[in-house]
C-alpha cells in the first residue's frame, strides 16, 4: 500500500542529504574544506588581503592560488547555490544544470523555468504537477526533464522529478540511482515511498525511477493509485516533474498528462515533425491538459 503523507514526509526527512551552508560562511573555509585550497594557501591570501585591502576572491587570483572557477564555486555555496564538480558525483554530465550553472545553455533553460514559474506553478489552483512530453523519440525530453528538475530544486522548490518512461526509462542513468524498484512498484501496489531517491548531492531534489519493466505500462497509468500517489506527492513537494515516452510510439503520454493536468511540450530543431508535435497538442488539448508550452530543443 502507498504510504499516507505523514509517513512520506518522515521517510524524506530521513533519507541522507547534504546540509547546506549557511550564506555568511567564510569563503576561504569552503574552499579549504572541498579541497581547493590549503590552510597555508588560505593564510596567504588573508594577509595579501589585509594589505591590499581587496576582496578575498581578488587577492587570491593576484596569487595565483585561486581560479574565477574557485570563486564561483565558493559564491555558489555562500549562497545555498550548490553544483557538482565533474568527476565527484554519479550524476550524468547531460544534467548540465548540476554541473555549469553558469552556461549559456543553462541559463536558456533557467529562462525556461522563469516562463514556467509566471505561467504554470501555482496558477489555476495551485499546479505544482507537469508532464514533460514529446511527440517523438530523440527530442530531448529527458534531458529537459532532468535539468528542469534541477533548477527548480535550486529555486529552493522541493522537487520530485518521476520517470513514468517504464519502456525506455532513463533518469536512473542520468543521477546515477539503482532502478529495480519505483514507479511500476508503486503502482502495482508491490513497493512505496522508499522508491524516491534523494540526491544529496543537489539539495531539494528528488528522483522517483521507473522501477521494473512491466508487460502493461498504460494500464499502471491508468489506473486510480497514480493521481492518488500524486495527490499524496504534493504534499511533500512543491514541484513534480513527470517524464514520459515519446507520444508517436505509445499513448502512455496522455495518460501521464491527463493525470498531472499540465504539460510541457519538447521539440528538437531540424528533427521534430510539426504534423507529430500539433497532433499531440490538439490530442492533449482535448482531454483537458493544461499544454504550458512548447520548447525548441537546439541541444
């Protein structure tokens, strides 16, 4: 049986996570403790520092002790704004918004986000669930999907981001989490709330996987225990994520959207066919989903 929100709440409160840094931590100290600094290094700096009466990022790049990556790193954790450290974390380097937050790419999808913020999350009843679709295998659904999921959680939005993708699943590749249990569990009444992953490393941020391949994804989809997993879901989160196979192949899609009430179209430049993406609006249209928006994946 699926676990009651209090329960839920519990379990995720017990599950391993980072504590973050207070804002007014010394920069130097982070530094020092994630290993990009020595002590000695560190004291070097503070009397450069005191002598030239500049700031202690400045003074460390006149030494050559510090990298404008160094001070962006530190900056990013004085201000609750963790990222990874590429070659320290099992998540995926395709979920750039962990890793670069400061690209060109990630700040297109963080104006994303901002569109998603005005026009969707909290609007009509206070929405907080949204499949990502598309109508077509190769877009880049996924990738959206998992950076999104991403962003919102560094918004401060405690995310679950749901792999609802039971045929081809793969947002357990891109965190680097064990997929023999979640979503295909949960809805065949077998497993619970222990399925969620939280990614300590990305503070807010949880992953439910697709858990085992079954013979009858839609049917799952379809039936009344996944909008009530969602409504005990939002609860807990503030912001669900639902990733879903690509609409030509299955019609497990709509199911996902029908259930969440929203959705968020993907597109890929040169790739997509328009005939595809306008049959799926119109289709999810029709059944009452709330289409968000559509977004041209040029990555």
């Amino acid at each position: 049986m699926f676990r009651t929100s209090n329960q839920l709440q519990d379990a995720l409160r017990m599950s391993p996570q980072q504590t973050p840094r207070l804002a007014g931590s010394q920069m130097g100290s982070i530094l020092v403790d994630n290993g990009r600094l020595t002590v000695d290094e560190m004291q070097r700096i503070l009397q450069e520092q005191s002598i030239g009466r500049q700031r202690f990022g400045d003074a460390g790049i006149a030494l050559g002790l510090l990298t404008p990556a160094d001070i962006d790193f530190a900056l990013s954790n004085q201000f609750s704004y963790p990222y990874l450290i590429r070659g320290q974390s099992n998540v995926s380097e395709e979920v750039i918004a962990a890793y670069d937050p400061f690209s060109r790419q990630v700040e297109a999808l963080r104006a994303l986000r901002s569109q998603l913020v005005m026009r969707w999350l909290g609007v009509g009843g206070k929405r907080s669930t949204m499949a990502i679709t598309s109508a077509e295998r190769g877009d880049g659904r996924s990738f959206i999907a998992a950076n999104l999921a991403v962003l919102f959680s560094q918004l401060g939005q405690r995310t679950l981001l749901i792999d609802a993708d039971m045929r081809n699943p793969s947002q357990h590749q891109l965190f680097g989490i064990e997929n023999r249990s979640g979503l295909s569990s949960i809805l065949s009444g077998r497993s619970g709330v222990a399925d969620v992953h939280r990614i300590a490393s990305l503070v807010d941020l949880s992953i439910l996987p697709s858990g085992a391949t079954p013979p009858n994804p839609q049917e799952l989809l379809g039936r009344a225990a996944f909008p009530h997993m969602l409504r005990e879901f939002s609860s807990a989160f503030d912001v669900i994520l639902i990733d879903t196979p690509p609409d030509h192949e299955y019609a497990d899609s709509q199911t996902a959207a029908a259930r969440a009430g929203s959705a968020l179209v993907v597109a890929r430049k040169d790739i997509s066919h328009a005939g595809a993406i306008g049959n799926l609006v119109d289709s999810m249209k029709h059944a009452g989903v709330m289409v968000v928006g559509a977004v041209l994946n040029e990555y």
